[in-house]
C-alpha cells in the first residue's frame, strides 16, 4: 500500500486538520544514516499527513558529524529541527524532546526505520479516533509480520515475559522502537520516568498502564537492522533493575504520592505558561484532549 493510500484508507475527524504532530528520531553517531531516514519520514509524512507535522532530529552526543548534517536539515526544510544534547542516553533524548514540544501528538521511532512507516497512520488514529492516549508497535501480536534473527527474537520473548509476569502489564511488547503519545500522556507520565536510556519506553508504558492512560497495541511490520548498536547484556542487565525498581515503586503505593505531587506542581506552574504554550494548549481538540484515568 502507498503512503497516500494508508493515510487516505482511515476517516479522520476534520478538527484534526489544526492539530501538529512531533515525530522524534533519537540519533547516536548515525551521520551514514541521517539524511535517508529523514528524507523517508518527511516524503511519508508529505504524501498525505492531514495534520500539520515536524520531524525533530534528538541527537544525543554524537561527535561523527551527526550534529552538522542535522543542523543542514533543519536550515534546508521548515518542517524539520535539530535538538542537540551533550549527554548520551536514548531516554533522555526523548525525555527532553517531548516534555518540550508544544505538540498535541508526539511519535518517536528509530533512525533505522525498522517499523514500516505505514504503522503511523494506524497509531494516529488510535489516538484521534479511538480514544487511546497512547499507541505503541507489536512485533508481538499475530497479525505483525517480523523479520529478525531467532536470537534476538528468543531474547525479545524473554524480555517481556518477564515484564508482564513481574510487573502485570497487558501490553504486549515494551521495546519496539515506535511509539505514539497524545500531550496529555506526555505531561503527565513524562515527569515521572527516571531511566534515561534504553528502559525508558518499558517505564513509560508500565507507569502509563498504573496511572489509567489507555495503551494501543498496533501491528506492525518489522525488519532487523543489522547494524544494531545496542550492547546487549548492559542493556538487559539495566532492564532487569528497572523492572525491579518498578516493581518496589508499584507495591509501595508511592507511585500515586509521585502523580499527586506532579498534579500540584503542575497547577502551581500553570499560571506561568508561555502565551504560546498556552495558545498550543487551547487549541488542542476535543479528539485529542480525552483521557481515561490520566
């Protein structure tokens, strides 16, 4: 199916056509792969998007030019930006650029594109018309098609079986590099996440499911990239703590303390928004301001 044919295939609302989408693309020295992976989302997003759209390039400490192609992107199109961070860490990259964005729906997906981009529409549309705060791709679910090796695979079904066992959780892949979130999950889940790397997307999901945000899993069609720069046993030795952190948090019942807190700091600063925040804020539609629990 062509990129018009899937945004053309869902029935959007029409208020939707005054919304802005934020798609985030986290980078770690990926100057090889910058300008292709950007040039793709933004002639995806071209060839039908309804709704105004930005791709933001998160880039984490890069020091192999990613930083200066990024910056040449941004100069050349409108519709791109460049967020430069010093410290390295994924989570921290999306941290920063969602909590400040000023968009009603954030997206984030790896610069390798492994998630088909006609994954997109679907997510978009689980927030604008299905009422989900949050959409999230499944290499899990029956109907995704995946390819990658039986390692990673085996490793992948481990992972979450531990996450649903331990932590009770009803979505069913924590780590897929595509994610969706409509503003209300941002300000209030965000804030609250404290892994600044890989264990962030499972804190986010975990944290949004205890908190009563409802979770979208979509299917998606998934090709490995080989040139994987994830350290795995780091990695899965930093997931293991975290699901156990999460799991203290969840049983010690602080984790509702943390939301009353943020919601009061929150109404305390509301005051003090920028007018173009505020203007932003105003302007979101009813279709993307509902929240279950959140």
């Amino acid at each position: 199916m062509s990129a018009r044919s899937s945004w053309e295939s869902i029935n959007w609302p029409a208020d939707f056509a005054s919304a802005r989408l934020d798609v985030v693309i986290p980078m770690l020295n990926e100057v090889h792969v910058i300008e292709r992976s950007v040039t793709t989302v933004r002639a995806y997003l071209g060839d039908g998007c309804p709704c105004t759209w930005r791709v933001v390039i998160a880039d984490n400490g890069s020091t192999d030019g990613t930083t200066e192609t990024g910056s040449r992107l941004a100069s050349e199109f409108d519709n791109v930006s460049l967020l430069r961070l010093e410290q390295r860490g994924r989570g921290r990259a999306l941290q920063r650029a969602w909590t400040e964005s000023t968009a009603d729906i954030v997206c984030y997906m790896d610069v390798d594109l492994s998630t088909d981009l006609d994954a997109l529409p679907m997510a978009l549309a689980a927030i604008v018309n299905g009422g989900f705060q949050i959409a999230v791709g499944s290499r899990l679910l029956p109907e995704s098609r995946i390819r990658r090796s039986p390692k990673r695979e085996l490793m992948s079904r481990v992972y979450n079986f531990m996450v649903h066992s331990l932590l009770h959780t009803r979505f069913s892949d924590a780590q897929c590099g595509f994610k969706v979130l409509a503003r209300n999950a941002v300000r209030g889940i965000i804030p609250l996440v404290e892994n600044q790397n890989w264990f962030f997307d499972t804190e986010v999901l975990v944290l949004a499911e205890q908190l009563g945000y409802p979770i979208a899993d979509i299917p998606v069609i998934w090709d490995e990239d080989n040139d994987t720069r994830v350290k795995f046993i780091p990695t899965m030795t930093e997931d293991i703590r975290g699901i156990f952190r999460l799991r203290r948090l969840i049983r010690s019942g602080r984790l509702a303390t943390l939301r009353k807190c943020f919601d009061e700091r929150a109404s305390a600063l509301a005051p003090t928004l920028s007018e173009a925040e505020a203007g932003a804020k105003s302007s979101q539609t009813s279709s993307l301001t509902r929240s279950a629990g959140g």
